[in-house]
C-alpha cells in the first residue's frame, strides 16, 4: 500500500485525534449510565424489600424455565420474519443457519441497541453477500419496527380505555407512540427512496468524516437493492410484517403467564396493559446499556398504574431480565464460534462490498 502523503497523513493524524476524546467521552457516559442503573435496581431492591419479591419470586421459580423455553417461539418468529425476505425459494441459506445470525446480531443489540444489525449482515455473507444481507436486515428491521408500532398502538389503546391512567403517563404513551410512528414514516420513506446514499454524502461533509465519501457507490448500490425489494416483493414484506407481529405477541404471552402466577384474579386485559405500556415507556430509554435498572422501574411503576402492588411487580421485572439475559447465552455462543473458533480471531474477508452503512433503528 501506498504511504499516505503529508496532507493525508495529517488529516488521518487530526482525525484520529478528534475522534479519540469523543470516543471516550460516550464510553465513559455508557460506563456512567450502567452503573447508574445498576444503583438504581438496588435502590428498588431495599425500598420495595427482599422477602416480599421472594416470595413472589418463589411462585414463578418452577415455571421460569418453561418460560424461558417458550420464548423461543417468540424468537423463531422474528427470525422468520428476515427469512421470508432472503427469498424466493430456493432459498441461499437454511433457516437454522439465519436463526444462528438473528441470534447473534440480536445479542449484540441488546447492548448497542443499533449495531447487531451489520452484524447479522456480516454473519450471512457467505450465502447471501454483506450488500445484499444488509439490504435484507435493513427491509426486515423496517418490517420490525411497523410490526412493533401496530402492536403497541393496539395496546396502548387498551391500556387507555381499560385502566385510569395518571395524565403524565397517557401523555407519556402516546408521546412515545408518535415517535414511533414518525420514526415509521422515515423508515418507509427514506428506504423506499434511498436513505443510505444521502447519509454517507451528509457525514462525508464533516471534515473529520471525510473519508466516508468514498463509501457512497456502495451504498447507491444497497439503495438501488432495497429499492427493488419494495417495488417487486411487496408481499413478501407484508409476511415479514405478520411474523414479526407474531413475535412481539410472544412477550405478550410471556407476561399474561407470569401475571396469572404472580396475581391470578388478573387476565389479558392487565396483561396487554403492562406488556404494551412497558415497552412503550421503555423506548424511551434506549441509550442507557441494556436499559438496567431504568427498565425494572419502568415495569414495576407500570404495574402500579394497573393497581398492582410493588412486589409482584418487581418479580416481574427481575424475571423478565433473567429471561433476557439467558437468551443471550446462544447469540454469544454463535459469536464466539464465528470469531474465534473458526477465523482464529482474524477478520473475515467481506464478500462483494465491504462498506458499513449505518443501520436503522433497533428492535426495543
């Protein structure tokens, strides 16, 4: 390779420089808000009190596994959802091998929230190409999130009509709604027209992100891929919608069984309720790692607003955390497969384009 010239090398040097007190800063603002929210789970712990949440704790226990195990079902459907849009049949990959990639670019975005999506692409590119994996994550991501805001519209209007609500969380609800929903629009839009292109050219602006510029042929070809995705497979779009649909419905489900186990005299409606406003208030709090501590308050405040006490609701808080947290196990075990044991820890050669346009937004 040629050596970079001095302007060059300068400006490589400058950049690096610029970014390197940027890039420490957000990690040392990631480091805070974990250990904040870790503060904060403890803080629930004490006020709320250990015997009662053991007790309640103790009811779930001998079912926790099934639980767990029944989330598969859950998780299969997201997958399915990305499968039907590698199609038609036959299709490159099977479907164990892209459940392996949801799984481990699902693990990621448990604590990136965004970056799990190139990382499926990456984990696929044997069969399908890094361009055209991305193009296939990026389609079902969009196909996630409207599946998502449809589920959580529903809910909340349940929630709404079923339950006295405070005002600041019915504002908060819906507040919350129409950010997704206008995060929706600019996903349908932007992907229909070409979001990746203009992205890269705007960043290329910056004079630290300059470089970037060279990776806009690249993602004029995954728009031009997206683009005729939309145009020609509609209805395989609306598929991966009705799947991801399903797998939402599987945290549903999650929560009414752990409702019944926990407070018997309640059914759906509670459930509905507590899953659909959970998940809405927590799409707020997406930039803290893994949402510890912020989504357990979150879950026990909403059981509150449903009239329930604390203790139960903390229980419901601590298992649904260790549900997610045990379904990391295999997404990691894809990871470390993929990384170490078969490159030796060596960076696999991208196949067709090697660009990294940046991903949409991730599943909550």
């Amino acid at each position: 390779m040629n050596r970079p010239g001095a302007p060059d090398a300068a400006l490589e040097r400058s950049s690096a420089t610029d970014r390197g007190p940027v890039r420490r800063g957000r990690r040392v603002l990631r480091v805070a808000l974990f250990l904040g929210g870790l503060v904060l789970l403890a803080a629930i712990l004490v006020r709320v009190g250990w015997r009662p949440v053991l007790e309640n704790l103790a009811r779930v226990g001998p079912w926790f596994p099934a639980l767990v195990a029944l989330y598969a079902l859950a998780q299969l459907s997201f997958a399915a959802g990305w499968w039907v849009l590698t199609g038609p049949r036959p299709r490159p990959l099977s479907f164990g091998a892209l459940f392996a990639a949801y799984l481990g670019g699902d693990s990621v975005n448990y604590f990136t929230s965004v970056g799990g999506e190139p990382v499926k692409a990456e984990l696929v590119k044997e069969r399908l190409g890094f361009s055209h994996g991305l193009a296939t994550v990026a389609v079902h991501r969009h196909a996630d999130v409207l599946a998502q805001w449809i589920f959580l519209t529903l809910g909340v209007g349940v929630a709404l009509v079923r339950f006295d609500l405070p005002a600041v969380a019915r504002i908060a609800a819906l507040a919350s709604l129409l950010v997704l929903g206008a995060m929706v629009l600019t996903m349908t839009v932007g992907l229909r027209r070409g979001a990746f292109a203009p992205i890269i050219a705007g960043l290329a602006r910056v004079r630290i992100l300059r470089r970037l510029g060279g990776l806009e042929p690249a993602a004029r070809r995954l728009d031009a891929r997206i683009g005729a995705f939309y145009r020609e497979r509609t209805d395989h779009f609306g598929i991966a919608v009705a799947w991801c649909f399903a797998g939402w419905c599987g945290g549903l489900l999650e929560t009414y069984l752990v409702l019944r186990l926990l407070v018997p005299s309640r059914g759906w409606p509670t459930a509905i309720a507590i899953e659909s406003l959970a998940m809405v208030l927590n799409n707020i709090l997406l930039f803290i790692p893994g949402r510890v501590g912020s989504a357990e308050g979150v879950r026990i405040g909403v059981y509150a607003l449903v009239g329930l006490p604390p203790a139960p609701g903390t229980a419901y808080a601590l298992v649904r955390r260790g549900r997610e947290l045990l379904w990391l196990v295999p997404g990691f075990v894809v990871l470390l497969k993929r990384h170490v044991l078969e490159t030796g820890g060596e960076e696999t050669p991208a196949v067709e384009e090697t660009a990294r346009p940046v991903s949409v937004e991730s599943r909550a």
